[in-house]
C-alpha cells in the first residue's frame, strides 16, 4: 500500500519511463530512450509500482504489457509532462520579458469568421503571442487534455468526447450558434426552385464522413428518404470545399457566416430550400486546472464580448 509520502517521491522520471513503456511495451526500448541500461529501467519500473501500490504492466517473454491502471495514469502523465514543457517555455519566455505562449485549438468555423478580430484585440490588450491549431471538436479536445492546448473554440458533446476523459475536468462558456446553409457554385446558370430530389443529382465537395456538417447533412436526406450522394471531392475542412465551389457547378455545405462572405465575393450561391440543419453551439472551453491562468481569462474575456456583439446582429 502506497502512502502520501511515497506517492511525493515520484519523479518525473517515473512518468517518462511510463510512457515508453506503454509505446513500446520493451523495457529494453524504454531503456535506450531513457539513456539507460535495462537493469536500471527495470529498477526504477518496480521503485514506481511500489510507490504507487499498483502494477502497472505485466511481464511476457516478449515484453510487458499495460495493465488497466498504467492505461489510465499513463493519460494523466502525459498531460502532467506536457504542462512541464509548457511551464518551460513560459519561463523562457520570461527571462525575454515577454508574455507566454497562448496555445489555442480552434474548430474550422470559428477560424474563418472570429478569430482573427479576437487575436487583434488580444494584442492590443497587452495580450502575447497566439498558437493557432485548427482540427476537429474530437481531436482539439484531446489536445486539450493531454495539456498541449491551453482552450479550445469548439463544439462540446458526447460524440466530441474523448475516450478516458469526462466533461467533470473542463470548464466551458458558450459564445454564439452558427446557422448552416447548402451552397452551390455559381458556374450555371441560378435556377428559380431546387429540391432534395435535384441535390440527389448533383456533384459535391463534402467534408470527411466524420465531420458534424456531413453527418448532419446525410441525416438531412435520410429523413427524406434520400441518400446523399458521395461526394466527387472529399475535404479535410470547409475551407478547401469553398475553394473547390469557387467557378464550378459542385454544391456543398458551409457555415453561413462563410457562405455569407463568399457570396458578396461572388465565389458561390446559397441554394434557398427548406432544411432541418441544426445550428452548432460553439464554445470557450478550457480545462478546469487552467481556470486561473490570465492569459487563458484576457482571451475569453474578449471573445465573450466579441461574441455578445455577434449574437445581437441582426
């Protein structure tokens, strides 16, 4: 049985050793990236399973495997580890006299529209650089976790979720709903009245099959009794789509603050039909640990304002 005692002599050490174990499953891996031998990483494996009173991998002839208990606190390792390298560069950062690092995951929509009038008055607000990561709700959330993120703009659900991680370690603010709209290109010529039976017809540029705007929009159909036809061009983001509809005959579906400013640009067409396409709640979201760091509160201050002025336009 572990004590408090036991459990402060951890080192970070103990944490790497972990890791590399859990990737490799090879103490003698683990080992050489630790720089050393394999009877010293094989001491220091037992030193930590004592100190935690739990066996966190079992040993095979080929190797050892992760227990239940080295998956999970390899997780939170991981997350602790990140935040050291974080702790790191901010105190470089310091020593420069200049403002730490804010890292920032962003989904796709929030980028295009918001994003940039945010990071501007941030800076005017004596705020220091901005780390962009653009990515899905999913995979920024995961960043965010593991600590290689300091918040996230984003959409919160049980389907963004990561495994191993529960909604009890975030905190979040809701900012605005994006509406969603069906576009076209503006190569032929507008037609008066379009159906779901026409879009059936047509060619589009969608995004990947795990995306919120495809899964949305395939539901769309189905309750119809229509299937979405496969796209002609798959994308990773709306951004390349509205790139591919810009002189073409392709459809699509956007965020309507990006169909808005295509449209004034002349690039696209926004098809005027009747659709159930939900609206994404979008969200500040950051981890609760990280509820006092000032520079984490200056952003989300000015975005709750900025996103307050967005909601009342009409």
């Amino acid at each position: 049985m572990h004590t408090e005692l036991s459990l402060s002599h951890i080192k970070f050490r103990h944490l790497i050793l972990m890791q590399h174990l859990v990737e490799f499953g090879n103490l003698h891996k683990a080992a050489k990236y630790l720089s050393i031998s394999q009877p010293a990483a094989s001491a220091m494996l037992r030193e930590f399973e004592k100190q935690l009173g739990l066996t966190l991998f079992l040993r095979t002839t080929q190797g050892v495997v992760p227990t239940e208990a080295a998956t999970l606190l390899a997780n939170r390792a991981q997350t602790i580890l990140n935040e050291f390298d974080a702790l790191v560069h901010e105190v470089k950062q310091l020593n420069k006299n200049l403002s730490p690092l804010l890292r920032v995951g962003v989904v796709p929509q929030a980028l295009f529209a918001y994003l940039p009038r945010a990071i501007e008055l941030f800076r005017v607000a004596n705020g220091g650089a901005v780390a962009i990561q653009e990515g899905t709700a999913k995979h920024l959330l995961l960043q965010l976790f593991e600590g290689k993120l300091d918040c996230v703009i984003g959409r919160l659900s049980g389907a963004t979720m990561p495994s191993m991680h529960n909604t009890d370690e975030l905190i979040f603010f809701p900012l605005y709903s994006e509406s969603i709209c069906i576009v076209e290109g503006t190569k032929e010529a507008k037609k008066r009245k379009i159906s779901f039976e026409d879009l059936v017809k047509r060619d589009w540029v969608l995004p990947r099959a795990d995306s919120s705007l495809r899964q949305q929009l395939t539901d769309s159909f189905l309750r119809r009794g229509l299937m979405l036809p496969e796209p002609v061009i798959e994308t990773t983001n709306y951004f390349q789509s509205l790139t591919m509809l810009s002189g073409s005959n392709l459809c699509s579906v956007i965020p309507q603050s990006a169909a808005d400013m295509h449209v004034k640009l002349g690039n696209i067409r926004i098809i005027e039909i009747p659709n159930d396409l939900k609206t994404m709640p979008v969200s500040f979201i950051l981890r609760a640990s990280a509820k006092d760091n000032t520079q984490v509160i200056k952003f989300r201050e000015i975005f709750m304002d900025l996103s307050a002025g967005i909601n009342k336009t009409p």
